[in-house]
C-alpha cells in the first residue's frame, strides 16, 4: 500500500503556515484509517490514536541509531545518542532504564515539590517586578523556560554560576531533532554536544565515590546486580534529563498557556479554581497542541502495523499530535477544555520509551500554573504570541502578558 500523490497526506514542512496549523492535514491523515507514506520524507505516518500506540509497543520497531559521518567530527554527538536510553532498545535499554529509574524515583520526583514551589515563587516575584516596570513580562523566557532548566541543574548539582550554559546548549542539540536542519545549526549541535558532554563528564569524575544529594553522584554511584553505569551512560543520560525534561515543560506550559488565553471561557474556569484545575488542565495543555509532535521507529523486521506493512529497515512515525485529536478516543477533539476526564492523551508517549521526566514535567506544571494565575488574576495577552518555526518540537518563542493598568 502506498501513498497517494495527493500532497494533504504528507508532512508540508516548508510551509509555515501549515507549521503553524497542522492540525487540519492531521485529520486528513487519520481519515486515510490506516498509516499513510510520505514519499518526500520517505517514512510512513501513523496519525490515529490505535495506530500510535500499536506502532509505540511494537517489539518488531526500535530506535535504530545510525552514526553520522565522517565519524571524527560527529563523535561526541553519536556517543551521546548511542549511550542514551531515548535511542536504545532492550536489552541495552532495560539495563539503563533499571539503572535510572532506581535514583530517579517517583518519591524521589515528589520530595522536590517545595523547592520547585520555592524556585517557582522567586520567578513569580522577578515577573511581577518587570510587569510593574513595563506592564508586561514574558510568560516563556521569564518563567516557563527558567523553571525547569533551574530544577533539573538543581538535580544535577551544577554551580550557580554554571547554570546559564544548560538552556543554550539544550537549545543547539534539539533543533537535530527537526528536518529543516541547515549547516550552521549542525555545527552549533556538534560545539553543544562536545562542552556539554565534557561539562557532565567533569562533574562525574569529581563526584564518583562521593556522598552528595544530586543526581550527578546518585547517578555515578548506582548499582544494581553488579552493573554501573559506564561514563559515557551517565553523561548521555544527564543530557537527555535536561534537553527532554526541560523541552516538554516548557513547549506543554507554553502551548496550553496559550491555549487558555484564547479561550475566555476555560480561562474563567481556571481563574475560579486554580488548584483543583490544575491537574486535569495539564492533561489537557499536553493533548490539545501537543509539545512533541513526531517520534520515529525503525522496522528490524518486514512488520504488519497501523494498517500497512513496513519493511525492515524502513521509517514510521508517531504523529502524536494527531493521535491526540483523535474523534475516535476524543469527544469534541478540537475543543480546549481544561476539565477533560477521561484524558487518555499520548503526550508523553507510551510503551518502553515512556518519557522518564513525565512525573517531574506534570509536577512542575501543576505547581507553576496556578500560582501563575493566582499571582495576575486577570492575566491576558498584550502581544500575538510568537511561534518557533519548528515542527517536531512545537513551541513557542515569544508569549507577551500583562493585567490591565490599574
């Protein structure tokens, strides 16, 4: 089965406006009832929600990573993805995953809630302070993007004064992720990679053998049934903990912020209950536009999925913006409603390569949002939101708000 010729069922990347709005071709994709072939891209979509899930637990797809060439100029970035367990598959990933996972705990993610309220309050305090002077602030770059980044350096234990270097080089790496890639933004990834790397390697080494609180010698001295992470493992996954822990708090607050500010009737509802709203209106900031769009697999095996049969060696995607507008899981898909329950939304994926920071990113947003409203409750918007010109990470990169002059 192949693709039609029609050009609604591809991805029309160089499109800004459909970068923008992609959700109108998302329809038309699952209305195919099966995965349908970008012949441009050379992958298969899978757009339905039953068709991303069956595609995400397949044990005949995984995340093969191929080395990039030549090999001396790309070695830190291709170790970095090698070594990590977003590109592994069991029983590497197993291995890894089971490491992981015993420091980096659910009770473990909960016992930070009064510091992520405390770093979460001090932003508030900068914001309100900016919003007196200029009578707004910047709802990504003064609140929702420090957030995260400030926690997990917390977590990791990195310096104060080091702290400013994460957000850049987490920015450099993830624009690899998107299609529309150009030299320059290459060689910014492999500079990233290489300080980044060696940045966590030397924390490592101090580290190693020691007795602190952080998640750098938590990770450097976990054990379990004689296996350690080896070096490389650790700095991969310090990485990933930063570059996706970070990137899906901020594009999910950002998206769904947005989203609530559109909407003057969700927006009330919000205001009337901020904390007994915050939980299902995070759910439902990660569904309705959500911050990860597209995530590939690999066929190891000619494999029957999502309707079609996909050769080994070939590429089907996740459109997991797709899946979460779904009409078959979804009443009213199209709708932003922040009391939605059930929410069985794949925002964070599902399957082995759930993401790990899920809990950490849900936390941070269930504290931030609230006290967000309760900090400007008559918060709107002064400007038209700004939108990165990305697809498979879909944010923003401007969001002006305010409150009327008193």
């Amino acid at each position: 089965m192949s693709m039609t010729s029609d050009d609604s069922m591809r991805l029309d990347l160089d499109n800004p406006a459909w970068v923008a709005d992609p959700y109108p071709s998302f329809a038309r994709l699952r209305s195919a009832g099966h995965a349908v072939r970008d012949e441009r891209l050379g992958i298969w979509l899978a757009a339905r929600h039953a068709d991303v899930e069956a595609v995400l637990k397949s044990r005949k797809l995984g995340r093969i990573f191929h080395e990039r060439e030549p090999l001396d100029v790309w070695e830190t970035f291709n170790w970095l993805h090698a070594e990590s367990i977003l590109d592994s598959e069991p029983p590497k990933h197993t291995r890894l995953r089971r490491l992981v996972s015993a420091v980096f705990t659910r009770p473990y993610v909960e016992s930070l809630r009064p510091r992520v309220t405390q770093l979460t309050q001090e932003l508030l305090d900068a914001a309100t302070i900016k919003h007196a002077d200029t009578g707004h602030f910047d709802v990504l770059a003064d609140y929702a993007e420090p957030l995260p980044v400030l926690v997990i350096a917390e977590l990791l234990g990195v310096p104060e004064g080091d702290r400013d270097l994460l957000r850049p080089w987490s920015q450099a790496i993830v624009r690899m992720y998107e299609y529309d890639r150009t030299a320059e933004l290459e060689a910014a990834a492999r500079v990233a990679c290489a300080e980044f790397a060696m940045y966590v390697r030397d924390l490592a080494r101090e580290r190693r053998g020691g007795d602190g609180g952080d998640l750098v010698t938590a990770l450097a001295n976990v054990e379990d049934g004689g296996e350690r992470l080896s070096e490389h493992e650790l700095v991969a996954t310090c990485v990933l903990l930063l570059n996706a822990g970070h990137e899906a708090s901020v594009n999910a607050f950002g998206n769904g912020i947005v989203a609530a500010l559109e909407h003057p009737d969700q927006l009330a509802r919000l205001f009337a209950d901020p904390w007994g709203m915050a939980a299902t209106a995070v759910e439902e900031f990660l569904r309705y536009d959500s911050p990860l769009h597209l995530f590939e697999r690999t066929a190891y095996e000619d494999v029957s999925v999502a309707g079609v049969t996909v050769a080994a060696g070939t590429k089907i995607a996740v459109l997991l913006g797709a899946a979460n507008r779904d009409p078959e899981v979804f009443a009213d898909p199209d709708k932003f409603d922040v009391g939605r329950d059930p929410n069985p939304h794949l925002g964070f994926g599902v399957g082995i390569h759930f993401c790990l920071g899920g809990p950490l990113a849900r936390m941070e947003m269930g504290i931030s949002l609230p006290l967000l409203l309760e900090r400007f409750p008559t918060l709107n918007l002064v400007a038209e939101p700004v939108r990165r010109p990305t697809f498979v990470l879909r944010g923003y990169e401007s969001i002006l708000v305010g409150e009327p002059r008193r």
